[in-house]
C-alpha cells in the first residue's frame, strides 16, 4: 500500500501547459511544430528577464528554450519517452502540480483508482498486477471474507488462512471454548476449528489398553479397528511391549508368540513339546510324527497299520510276536489287524484261511467238523477214515 505524493513546479500561479501528441513513431511535422511555437511563444520573456539558457530537446537534434524561459513558472519542463512498443498518447507536462507515483509522474487528476477512476492522489492506494486501487475498491474486489463473522478482512487487518479459509486475528477462535488459536495448536472437525483440549475431549480416539486419549503427534498401534498407545500394545500374560514384533489374538487379549505357544499351543502326549507340524493324532491325543512309534521296535507308525496294547502303541508284527494268539494249522500269529476273522475251538486257534479239512482241503468255516487228534477234519472225511 502506498501514497501517492503531489508535487509542484513552479509557483502556486502557474498554469500547466499541456501538448498532447502520439508516441513518437507517429508524430508528423505538424507535430512537431506545435511544440516548436509553445516553446517558442517564450520569446519576448527571455528578453524581458533578462536571462535564460538553452537545453538540446529530445526531439530530434533542434534546440528549444528551456521551460524555465517560456512558461510562466520557475521549474524545469517535465516529460517522459514514451515507449515506442506502445502505441498510446501521452501528455508533456510542462510546469505546474503534478503526482508521483509507481516510480512514474502523473498530472494531478489522472493517477486514478483502475476500478472506480477516482482520483489516488494524496491517498492511500494499493497496487494489484501493476493497477492502483483505492482502499476502498480493493477491499471490495480482492478481499476475504471471515468465516467467523462474515465480514471482509481490510488491509489494515491481519488475515489468518487454514485450508482455504480466512479469519480475522481476533475471530481466529475455538468453536466451543472461544478462546483464541493465534500461535497455538488447533485441531479442525466438519469444518470447525478448535483447541487442542476441546478437539480431544469431542473427537480424539481412545487406547484400548489405558483408556486415555491419543494426543496430538502420539503414536499409535493398531490391528483391525483396535488401537493402542505404543507402550499400552503388551502381552497379556508377560507385559512385555510388543511392538512390531509377530503377536496372536485371542478372545480380545493380545499374546506374544511366546506366551501363546507356552499358554495354548498343541504339545505332545510323547515328549510334551510344542507341536509346530506334522502332527499325528491318536485316540484324540496329539503326536509328533517322529514321536508315534512302535512301543516294541520304534518303528514310525504314521503311516502305518497298528495295534495299542495297554494303551502303547505297536507295528503289526510286533504286535503279532508278543501278544497274539498262534495259529495251529500255521503256527503265525493272529492279529486280527484289518478285520481278520479266525476261528477259536477250544484251546486251539485257527486263521479263517487255516480252518480246512485235514483231509480234502475243503475249509470248514460255517461247517461242522470233528477232531482227530491236532487235526479237523470234515463228516465225509471222517466217514470215509471209518469204513
């Protein structure tokens, strides 16, 4: 903003003296000679006062009498160049009162508001993409509003902005405690604006594990839509932050990897360690794989055919050897792995496949059969060994 500043040439009686012509590159010779008779109508005063002296023009190479001799003041003549680009008129301005502004020299009366045309000079006035403007247009064209109290915020008024809007200094204040936020840290909501305490106490999130808020820069943790302080993000069971490191969920509580393996992780019935893969289950108890074997030999059973004994597990064959009944027709164990049938009589044990007749061969399964001595043999064996 600045003022314009009036100057004068001259005495308070001089009478400005006005040529208008057209930039240079279009003055004639009448052009030309108008200004050689304004300068020249000096004449006879020179003589008269007895004094004067001549200056080389701009104009070409002719000599003209300074202002001084040929106008009715005391101040030099005053003009500009216009700019040859340009092709408007402009005014010589020869003595008298004049404006200084923009670095430029202006006849009082033309240095002029660029909205209403009224004059700047002795005024203040604000320049805007090189126009001049009195306060009064400027404010009513370029000025911002206040969200606050929706009056415009003058030049003379500190203009405070946060995401496209604009407050008075003294209407920058919190929505719902009125105090101010110049120089102070404000949160907004809905296109509100307030302290931190307020913003806190309405909106600010709360940690799952102290229940207290999230301040202003506070970092926070979050799994799904649960969030924690930092150092609230504990195990339940160790208490020790966990950080960023690996955790498990379970029914609202918050485990280390550790604390959950220890506290719920499957163990063997074996060897009571963790089992992490591979596991086998028998009789709704868990096994490592390498674990499940033969109470008799160690063999792997996954995978297998097995029987229990005692509840130890064994291989078929061990099985066989140390607990099964004999066959008598072939002396091998029955283990009745697999839904093998066998046929006991009396004392005697015999495989499904073993039950025949001694004789003929015929198996006598669901048959009657009559002894003779180890062997069985059938009715019409036993007839024809009678005849």
């Amino acid at each position: 903003m600045t003022n314009a500043t009036p100057s004068v040439e001259g005495s308070k009686d001089d009478e400005a003296r006005l040529l208008k012509i057209s930039s240079f590159e279009e003055a004639d010779e009448e052009d030309y000679e108008r200004i050689k008779n304004i300068l020249s109508d000096s004449e006879s005063e020179k003589r008269w006062r007895g004094k004067g002296y001549k200056s080389l023009s701009s104009f070409e190479d002719e000599e003209y009498w300074d202002a001084e001799d040929v106008s009715a003041g005391t101040g030099p003549i005053q003009y500009s160049i216009p700019d040859p680009d340009r092709n408007k008129a402009f005014w010589l301005i020869f003595s008298g009162e004049y404006t200084k502004a923009m670095s430029k020299d202006w006849h009082s009366g033309h240095f002029c508001c660029w909205q209403c045309d009224e004059s700047l000079t002795g005024q203040r006035y604000v320049l805007r993409d090189e126009h001049p403007y009195c306060i009064k247009c400027y404010e009513s064209v370029f000025a911002n509003g206040c969200e606050e109290c929706n009056k415009i915020i003058g030049i003379d008024s500190k203009d405070l902005s946060y995401k496209d809007k604009h407050w008075h200094e003294a209407c920058f204040l919190c929505n719902r405690c009125r105090v101010s936020l110049v120089d102070k840290q404000f949160g907004s909501k809905v296109d509100k604006i307030y302290c931190g305490n307020c913003y806190d106490a309405q909106f600010a999130s709360r940690c799952d594990g102290c229940g207290e808020i999230f301040r202003a820069g506070t970092k926070k943790m979050e799994y799904k839509t649960r969030q924690w302080h930092e150092k609230c993000f504990c195990c339940v069971v160790c208490k020790n932050p966990i950080g960023t490191k690996s955790f498990i969920p379970r029914e609202q509580e918050i485990y280390c990897a550790a604390c959950y393996e220890d506290k719920f992780a499957t163990r063997c019935v074996k060897c009571n360690k963790i089992i992490t893969s591979g596991g086998v289950t028998y009789k709704n108890e868990p096994w490592h794989r390498d674990c499940f074997t033969c109470s008799n030999c160690n063999n792997s059973l996954a995978g297998q055919r097995f029987t229990s004994r005692d509840d130890k597990p064994y291989c078929a064959d061990c099985f066989g050897e140390l607990f099964a009944k004999r066959c008598t027709a072939c002396s091998k164990p029955i283990t009745g792995i697999g839904g093998t049938r066998f046929i006991s009589f009396e004392d005697r044990h015999w495989h499904n496949d073993c039950f025949i007749c001694a004789g003929c061969k015929t198996s006598l399964v669901g048959r009657g059969f009559i002894t003779d001595g180890e062997d069985i043999i059938c009715p019409d064996c036993a007839k024809m060994k009678l005849m």
